[in-house]
C-alpha cells in the first residue's frame, strides 16, 4: 500500500493532482486508515500508470474514465493507434537526427553531402509536388478520362487546410513504410501489405477511382519515374523498388 506522498513521489506528479483525480472520480484511494489518510494498492497504482500515459498521449481527461471502464479491445484500439503515431513521430525525428549528424559532418569536413542529402527529411509537400507535376503530364494523354476528371474535381473542391491534411496523412503512409522497410520486413508481410492496402484506399477515395490494374502501374512509375523515384530514395534508398514490389504482391493476391 502507498501513501499519498509515496504514490505521488514514485509517479513523479504532485499530491494535488492525485487529490484533483480523486475529485473527478478518476482515481479513488482503495483505504484510509483509522485517521483517514489515502492508502493505494497496486490497482490504483495501475490504473494511475493508464491515466499519465493517456495524458501524455494528449487524449482528454474526459475521454480517459470511458477508455478505463470501458471495452477493453477500444482501448487497445486507441493504443495501437498511439503507437502507430509515436512510431511514425519517432521516424521522422530519426531522419532529422541523421540530417543533423550529416550536415555536422559535413561542416566539420568528415563527409560531403549530395544536394538530395542536404533537404532529407525537410521537403514534406514533396510528393504532392511531384504527383501535381506528374498530373500534368497525365492531363496532356488522359484528359478526357473519367478517373481524371474526378481527380479534378475533388481537388478543387478541397479547402487548403484539408489538401493539407490529406499531405499529411500521405507522408504518414510512407513514414509506416520506411520503418517497415527498415527492420526488414519482406514485401509480403501483412503489415506491409496493410500499409499497401491503405495507401490504395487513401488514393481511390481522396484523389481518383483507382482499380489493381491502374495502382499496379502507379507503383511501376515509382521505380521507373526517377522523380518519383528520388522522392522514396530520401527516405531510405531502396525504397521505391520495395514498394513497387510490395503493389505488386497487393494486386496479385487480391
């Protein structure tokens, strides 16, 4: 059993928050002695453990008694997402760390940077770049296609913060892919298949209908398009031939 004192102290908060979750119901002292102080098992001191840990993954307070009460696969759900987001934080800080290390290097004349190495990790609008870039070109072959006058018109019914958003979610697709990539994960691993799978939804339902035929071509312009090329190579060199190889999997077994 924990004191106030003893359970703040281990949990590195202070008595007053202890004292403010017991008043919102969110942590409620199993014993009190005969005098009346606070005493906390184990069971609290788990349960306190969820409540720092849902609030340092920025989930309202409010949210938290239904997380902790609630249905146990939710929960997991909403950690797994955590995770999933932390992870593809975790990547990008990586990338910046080793952006830094080179550039450090650099000026300390222990390596020279190519002029792809001095933006890595810095470009994050670059796909959507390259895919405007690239619609062009489509545009001058396929103009009177149905795909891409819906791309269109979706594109221009977008407000700025939700192209944003979509870029966003973008390069969170491709931060999954590279950590998966990164810890050798062969192309037909269900997780990498589960990436490849989103990435088709997000395409067919944000930018254009896009049926196996048309995304299997999509993942050979990455290989065989080196602009699309160099932007995946940034990330981690080999993987757009990876994920070329990953779509195809995807197509064939679908």
């Amino acid at each position: 059993m924990y004191s106030t004192q003893q359970l703040a102290r281990l949990a590195g908060v202070s008595k007053r928050t202890l004292y403010h979750y017991e008043s919102i119901g969110l942590l409620t002292p199993s014993h009190r002695t005969p005098a009346g102080h606070r005493r906390y098992s184990r069971t609290e001191l788990h349960r306190l453990q969820q409540i720092l840990l849902y609030r340092e993954l920025h989930v309202p307070l409010s949210q938290i008694p239904h997380l902790l009460e609630g249905n146990r696969m939710e929960a997991s759900a909403v950690l797994r997402d955590q995770i999933q987001r932390l992870q593809e934080t975790a990547l990008h800080y990586q990338t910046l760390i080793d952006l830094a290390t080179q550039t450090l290097q650099s000026i300390e004349g222990g390596i020279n940077m190519n002029d792809e190495q001095l933006f890595r990790g810095l470009r994050h609008e670059e796909l959507t770049a390259l895919e405007a870039q690239h619609a062009e070109e489509v545009k001058t072959h396929y103009a009177e296609t149905e795909a891409y006058r819906i791309s269109q018109i979706r594109q221009q019914r977008r407000s700025p913060q939700e192209a944003e958003q979509l870029s966003l979610q973008h390069k969170q697709l491709d931060q999954r892919l590279t950590r998966l990539y990164r810890t050798h994960r062969p192309v037909h691993d269900p997780e990498v298949q589960q990436v490849v799978r989103d990435q088709h939804a997000f395409i067919d339902q944000h930018y254009y209908p896009c049926d196996l035929t048309h995304f299997q071509s999509l993942g050979q312009l990455y290989v065989t398009d080196q602009r699309f090329r160099n932007y995946y190579e940034t990330y981690e060199p080999g993987l757009a031939d990876f994920y070329a190889a990953a779509i195809t999997v995807y197509t064939q077994t679908r």
